[in-house]
C-alpha cells in the first residue's frame, strides 16, 4: 500500500486579479450594462453567453480594438494578462482573433510602456463549435501601474461578433488576512473565563480581531443567565460577560447574535411568525445593552434569519416591513456607534443572474437604512451537500456575486464582508486544508479586501481535531510566509503491539482510522481503546527527510472512563529496525469531558523516518481511546494546478471540458467539474504541459465510479491507467501503470496514483475505458506533485 500527500503547498494558491469589479473604457465604446461583466468575475464558459459577455456585437469595420482598465491605485508585482474570447460557429459566428493582442502598463494613462504580446492557449482541443480560448502574458511590470490597456488586432478574414468574457490582470498576492469568526456558544455555556481566554489568544494568533458571538437564546433556551420570561436558562454563569470582558483587553470587536428560533427556514412570509420574532429579539436586546453596553469589545449585533436568494417578493415584503426595520431601528436607538450586520447566501448557479441578487440588496438597503454591512457566505463548504444537484458555487461564480453585492454596497454607502466557509462539506465538523482557505480568500479579498470572516471556529480551534491543528498551525506560517504542513500519514497503514515487544504489523481496517484524517465524522473514530501501554506504529509508505510535527486525538468518554494518556512518547524510525525517540507529548490543548482531546508535539529538529511509532500509556485505571495520529511535514506542491493539456477525444456534450476542469484544483464530485465520455471503448489520452522541466514526484487522477439509477446509466472506472513522462513532448517513457484503489460501493472519488523519482515537462496520461456497455468515464482531476 502507498500513500500521498493530499493538497499542495502555499504556491498552489488561485491566481491573484487586481482587476476585478474595476472600470474598463473600451474603443470603440461598449454599452455601459455590457462592460460592467468583462471585470465581473465570471469568468463564463456558456454557449448561451451574451449577458455575460463585454464586445462589439455589431462588429466594426476597424479590425483593430482595445481597451483600458483602470486599477484605482499603483499596483505593484503585476505578472500576467488574461483574456478570455468565445468563438461559436453557430448561425451568428462569433469570431475569434485572427492576428495578436498586446498589453501595455502606465501610471496615468498615458505614457505606455509594452508588457508584452498575449498568445493563445492552444493546448486546448480545437474540435469544439463552442469555446473559449484564453489568451494570456506573463512579465513585470513597473511598481506604479494602474492602468493596464490591450489592444487586439482581429485581421480583416475575422467575421461576426468580438465577444469578450473576461480580462484578468494578475498579481503577486498580498499576504490578505482572515478578520474574524463565527463563535458558538452552545455547549460552551458552562465554559471558565480561563478557557474562553485560552481560544481568543488562539484567534489573535492566527490574525483575527473580530467575531460574531452566537447566539444568546434560541427557541425557549437561555444561553445566559436572563430573567427574561419563557426561557429554560442552561448556565448560572454568563459566557457572554466573560468574552466580552477578555475580549476588551484584546482590543477585538465582537458582534453579538441576540437569537433566533430553529424554524424560520419554513415560515417564509408568515407575518405574525415575524412579528413575534422581532418582539423576542427587541426584548433579548434591551437585556444585552443593560449587560454588556460598558464593554469596549461590543461594536454591534448579528441578525439571522440568513437572507436567502433567491426568494419570493412576498417573503422579501416580509423580512423587511416586519423584521429588519422594526428590529434595525430599535437597535440603532439603543446606540447609534452599533453595526448591524447578517450573514446571507445565495444558491448555486444557475437558479438566477447576479444582477437580480445586485438588485435584491439595493432594494433591502434603500428601505433598510440601519443594517450597516453583510457577510456574504461563500458556499464553497456547502459544494459536497449530501443529495445535492451537480450545480455549485465556484470560485468565478462568488466572484461574480461578491463584485454585484459591492456595487450594491457601494451605490447605498454600505461594507461587504465575506463569510468563507472552512468545513471540508457540510455535516463534516473538521476544516479543509489551508490551501483551499488561501484560495477562498484570494478569491474574495480583490473585492472585499481584509474584511474576510470564516464560517466558524469550533472548526478551526486547535482543541477540536487533528485537522483543527493542522489549520492552526497552516495559517500561523501563511501570515509568517513559510511553507505549509501537510499531514504525511494520511490514508497510511498502522499496526498494533504491546509495549517492549516487536513491532510487527498485524493488519487491522479498524486502525486504518487512525490516519483517515477525521474527515468522516461517523467513521472516523475507531474501537481502539488502550488500558495497557502499546505502540501503535504509522508506516509513511515512504522515507520523509521533513518531518516537522505530530498531532494526535484521543476521545474523552466518561461511559469508559477514557482520558488523556498518562505519556506519549514518538519514535522514529527509517527502516522499521532501529528507532529512536524524537520527544514526548505535553498536556493537551484540551482536558474537557465528553469531548475529543487534541495534541501537538514539536521536536527541536526536523525528523527523517519512514515508520513512526507512538508509545501511548493510559493513566491507572483509565482507558485511553486514540482517534487519529498525524505526522505533520511540509507537502509536496501541485505542480499542475491551472496548467494546460490537450485531450484525445471530445468529451460529452453532459460533462464537457471547455476551460482546464482537469487542473482547476477541484475534485468533487458535483458534475461542474467532470469531464466524461459516454460509451467510450477506445483508449483516451490526457497530455499536460507543467510549463518547465522539473521533478515529478507523484501523480493522481480521480475518476468517478456510481451505480445506474433509474433513467441514468452507470459510471464505470477505467480498465486502467497509465503514465508516461517526457521532457520536450515527442520522447515518451515507458508507461507505469498507475495503482487502482479499493473500489467504494458510493458514489465517491476513487484516486489512481502512482510514485515517480524523475524529472520531467509533459505528463500524459493515458486511460483504457470500461468493457461495460453502456457506461460512462469519468475524470475530474489529474494532479502532479513536485518538490
């Protein structure tokens, strides 16, 4: 068995556009409603595009056209231009350039100095009647750049409409920074002054300075100590008291949710259910002002319900005549230095335009004159929701609807914030990877800037998982600009023995947990409870040279008397022989009961192994219940992210592949991002240009396996796959086949991997389709690893 390493570093990171929501002048001129969409974000790959597109639809005689696009300031480390074209050959052409684009950078708009000539992709299949070709430059341009200007040259052959989708102006990113979190109190009601402190000092770690304190009461339970009538109070102490005090001190800003009832997801437009609600949130607010006005930290309140698009004009007549300005107001005369600010989110596309959600909130901001800002979620998290259709919010997507909800902002002088969503998939507690974090944020901070909050903390607090300190640790050396962890046992083999005996591996599924990274939480949690001392033995698959950390998680039970071990004690070793010890775990970051108890141990230098061994002794008397080890490593980076690549065959008009799905970083299994072929029986071929000779380390490629249901047919795995490398693309290797997992009865990713020591510039992979009749082939990902 071998095991990867399962995201990228930090320079796997989306590419950084300044210019996103700026203005563009266009010669000849462009309708105003059409220019707005060529700095929207969306970034459109639909054949039905005119409303999203920015062109000279009646096309003029001058074959020459360019544009201009305003930065609002010197912008510094620009290195890159993209634009994107659509061509159709479909009864009204749509032309593509016939000659060049050239892009040219100044400081006041007129004095141009050349950024150099933009060329097409042309990896890319050219067998599609609907495309998009992106054009692109890379250079360096002067410190003092604000306005970027390209000029296209069509040549007289071209014919029909110049249809633009949208242009790019890329950047070094700026280390853009995570403001604030959502904070739960529920369960935490009974929590000591000293443990909330402990979790504020690890937000300021991280960088925040702000949160959304959730929530006072909900339905008839009190979350602090109220006389308020009709509520069942759950603490004699008050949380809120304790975080607003410590908070104070460290100078944060906390916005207080006041409450809300766990059903108004189905009242909709009942006018009394909203009439009450305002009633109970006004009277929840009179309590929280007379307690908690003479804390600093207080900056305003949170409201809920969250504002969904899109909805019904009779349910928005609802929210705003008998909820939002009835509770606005009251709060505003309490004090008018308090914001007021929700949360809202929008389905995914394409249930409707973002123009409709623009309109949406200046309609609830011009009637609304006291809600001072909102915090758009960005539904990457909600992408793997259990049942959902294979519609999602990508990245382009909440581009586009953050830049519509600015204009929104801007035009009615309000702030957009963003509420990123930090959960791997819904119903899962346990964060992604920071990589995918930094991607969320570069794809909002163009528009929002620092004002980034995340959906939510009891996710991110390093006392929660294995995976919570892999976070925690990630955004610490994100702000300090080193390199990001991974967890370099993930999916690895352990084996169980006593103490003092050999280590020789015994199989055991149930301890294949231990390395599963926490990601399921139902599943993830093993039988493994220890009252004697054992070694539980992680095989690395391979010899690590990098080793930097360990995070572990035991469960504290009561029902087995369960609790932190008395030591653990980590062993390394590199041939499964001759171990030596590396240090010992300190106390948890936790003790609390009934709740997972999370540790980190750093040893002074970094560790070359490949078997580590963790030497656990429970407490007398105690059971001690281990539900993940991790060995924490620097990663191995995506070498392919965004890289272009060539395919043999078209793809199905179902799961088309007009814009690089195979390198995009994404490997859901929503059907946005698949590529597939329906009945195809003959070998398909996947060449990708990593753009330099390099190393190549490992490689994966996910392909989607899911029984035929009715009125569908079934998705079948490749035969196999295999993979040849070569340095100038014409010389290829031998073909290595690459290792099929064990096959899942779910519709899931199934990832075909393989491990290389070699160097290389092109990578093709080629995959031999299902016997079966009937069957589709699908792929969603193909990634190359390098160091």
């Amino acid at each position: 068995m071998s095991c990867w390493v399962s995201v990228g570093s930090l320079q796997a990171a989306l590419p950084y556009d300044v210019a996103l929501g700026k203005k563009v002048t266009a010669y000849p001129e462009l309708p105003q409603a059409v220019s707005r969409c060529f700095t929207d974000g969306a970034d459109t790959r639909e054949t039905s595009i005119t409303a999203k597109a920015a062109g000279w639809i009646s096309a003029p005689d001058d074959t020459m056209t360019s544009f201009v696009i305003d930065l609002d300031q010197p912008t510094s480390n620009i290195i890159g231009v993209t634009v994107n074209c659509f061509a159709t050959t479909a009864t009204q052409p749509v032309s593509l350039p016939a000659k060049e684009m050239t892009a040219y950078c100044s400081y006041d708009g007129k004095n141009w100095q050349l950024f150099g000539k933009l060329h097409p992709d042309t990896l890319l299949p050219t067998d599609y009647s609907n495309r998009v070709t992106e054009w692109a430059v890379s250079g360096n341009a002067s410190a003092d750049t604000q306005f970027v200007k390209v000029e296209i040259d069509w040549g007289k052959e071209t014919q029909g409409a110049k249809l633009l989708t949208e242009v790019r102006v890329l950047t070094i990113p700026p280390t853009v920074k995570m403001r604030g979190t959502f904070f739960f109190i529920e369960n935490k009601e009974k929590w000591p002054r000293e443990r909330f402190a402990k979790e504020l000092d690890w937000m300021n770690d991280v960088g925040m300075d702000s949160m959304i304190l959730m929530r006072m009461v909900r339905d008839n339970l009190a979350f602090y100590p109220t006389k308020l009538d009709g509520y069942k109070v759950l603490t004699e102490t008050d949380p809120f008291d304790y975080i607003l005090d410590e908070a104070s001190k460290r100078n944060m800003s906390i916005y207080l949710h006041l409450g809300d009832a766990s059903d108004y997801w189905s009242k909709d437009d009942d006018t009394e259910y909203y009439d009450k609600l305002a009633q109970k949130i006004i009277a929840v607010a009179d309590d929280a002002y007379a307690r908690y006005a003479k804390y600093p930290a207080l900056k305003g309140f949170y409201l809920i319900p969250e504002f969904w698009y899109p909805v019904s004009e009779s349910v928005q007549r609802v929210w705003i005549d008998h909820y939002l300005k009835p509770v606005t107001k009251h709060l505003k005369s309490l004090d008018a230095k308090y914001q007021i600010c929700s949360a809202p989110f929008v389905e995914p596309e394409p249930y409707f335009k973002s123009n409709d959600y623009e309109a949406f909130w200046h309609k609830i901001f011009e009637e609304v004159p006291f809600l001072d800002f909102i915090a758009v979620q960005d539904g990457i998290g909600a992408n793997e929701y259990p049942n959902s259709d294979s519609k999602a919010r990508t990245y382009s997507y909440m581009q586009e609807i953050f830049y519509r909800t600015q204009c929104a902002c801007a035009s009615t002088s309000r702030t957009l914030w963003c509420d990123l969503e930090s959960f791997e998939k819904v119903y899962t507690p346990f964060p992604q990877h920071f990589s995918r974090f930094i991607d969320q944020m570069y794809s909002a901070a163009p528009i929002v800037g620092n004002k980034i909050m995340t959906f939510e903390w009891a996710y991110l607090s390093p006392s929660h998982s294995a995976s919570s300190v892999l976070f925690y640790q990630n955004a610490q050396r994100y702000l300090a600009g080193t390199p990001l962890l991974d967890i370099l046992s993930r999916d690895c083999p352990v084996s169980l023995s006593k103490s003092g005996s050999s280590r020789k591996f015994v199989k055991d599924n149930d301890l294949a947990k231990l390395t599963d990274g926490g990601q399921e939480e139902a599943t993830s949690v093993t039988g493994v409870k220890l009252t004697n001392p054992t070694v539980l033995t992680v095989d690395l698959c391979r010899v690590h040279p990098d080793i930097e950390a360990f995070a572990v998680n035991f469960a504290n039970e009561s029902t087995c008397s369960a609790e932190w071990p008395e030591s653990i004690e980590v062993e390394v070793s590199v041939d499964g022989k001759k171990y030596q010890s590396v240090g010992k775990f300190g106390a948890p970051y936790n003790e609390d009961v009934n709740i997972s108890n999370t540790g980190y141990f750093r040893p002074e230098n970094m560790c070359e192994a490949r078997y580590v061994s963790f030497l656990i002794k429970p407490r007398q008397g105690k059971t001690a219940y281990p539900s993940e080890l991790a060995v924490l490593g620097v990663g191995q980076m995506i070498r392919s992210r965004l890289c272009p690549y060539k395919l043999s065959h078209l793809p199905g008009d179902r799961f088309p592949d007009p814009n690089g799905k195979l390198t995009n970083g994404e490997h859901t299994i929503r059907g946005y991002a698949q590529v597939g072929w329906y009945d195809q029986k003959s070998t398909v071929s996947v060449e990708l240009d990593l753009g330099a000779i390099g190393p190549v380390c490992d490689i994966e490629a996910y392909f989607l396996r899911k029984d035929k249901e009715p009125g569908d047919a079934r998705v079948a795995l490749p035969e196999k796959a295999e993979i040849q490398l070569s340095d100038e693309g014409t010389t290829w290797s031998s073909p290595v086949a690459l290792v099929a997992p064990k096959i899942s009865t779910d519709r899931t990713n199934h990832c075909y991997r393989t491990s290389f020591n070699r160097s290389g510039r092109y990578v093709r992979l080629t995959i031999y389709p299902s016997k079966d009749p009937e069957t589709w082939l699908n792929i969603n990902e193909l990634r190359v690893y390098g160091k």
